[in-house]
C-alpha cells in the first residue's frame, strides 16, 4: 500500500495519551487536495468535533493554491471527514466520556485520495510530561553507559 505523508501532528503525542486509531477520508475542494498534493498542510492546532451524527475536521491550515486563482478555498474552513456509521456511533459515544478528545494525528495520500489518521486521545497531564522526559533521559543514560563499558 503506497503511502504518501503530508502532514503530522508532533504535539499529539506528546501532549495526549493516544488510545484508538481510526482512518477518515476527507471531503476537498479542487484547489484544496492540489495544495494537500503540494504539501502545504498544518494540524498543529486541529482537533475533530462530531456534530449530529457527522464528524468535522476543524482549525486545520490547507494553504491557499496560487493557480487557483479566483476559486480559491478558504484554508481554516471545516472540511467533513468521512467515516462507517459504526465508527461515528462508537466515537460519539467515547467523545462524551470526560476528558476525550479526537485529534488528526496525520494526514496522508493513499492511491490519489486523502486520508487522514485520527486518533481517540486523553489530554496529559504536566506530571505526566515530565514523569515521560525523566524516563526517556533515564533510558539515554543507561544506553550511553553501556556504550562506555564496551
């Protein structure tokens, strides 16, 4: 399966605990997939909100496509992500829960189509950041004195 990354989303994992992944199309104007195409796409800010029954990409930056000219696209507009009516219902119901949230983890191009990844994420806490830095030092020091010894 070829797949093309356009866009990541750095700041979901280190500021959310990541739990499901889901896979979404999306729903592009003409001059938006050319500029997804060109890679000129943010989801720092995005997150995903399910509204009666539909679920919405929003707060995501396509950049405007320069030969598009006059039928441009606005580049923070909602864009509708297409998922299963199965997947909608369980995310509804997750979303509801206290201290869910969906965020875009990723956007990608798959056989011409784009694709984004989202993902069922519970916010961290500043406790937790740090207790996730002190490990991951922890585990440098260990692997620099091993290299020492040997």
């Amino acid at each position: 399966m070829s797949k093309r990354i356009v866009a990541r989303n750095r700041k979901a994992a280190r500021d959310f605990v990541l739990e499901e992944r889901f896979e979404a199309g999306i729903a592009l104007l003409g001059s938006e997939i050319k500029a997804v195409r060109a890679g000129q796409v943010s989801l720092s800010e995005a997150h995903v909100s399910i509204e009666s029954g539909e679920a919405w990409l929003l707060n995501a930056h396509i950049a405007t496509y320069e030969p598009a000219s006059q039928r441009n696209h606005e580049p923070r507009r909602p864009r509708k992500l297409l998922l299963h009516r199965r997947e909608l219902d369980q995310l509804g119901v997750k979303v509801k829960q206290r201290g869910y949230t969906l965020i875009p983890v990723q956007m990608y191009l798959t056989h011409g189509l784009a694709k984004v990844e989202i993902a069922l994420a519970k916010g961290k806490r500043q406790y937790d950041k740090r207790r996730e830095i002190a490990e991951r030092e922890a585990q440098r020091e260990m692997q620099r004195a091993l290299r020492r010894k040997q």
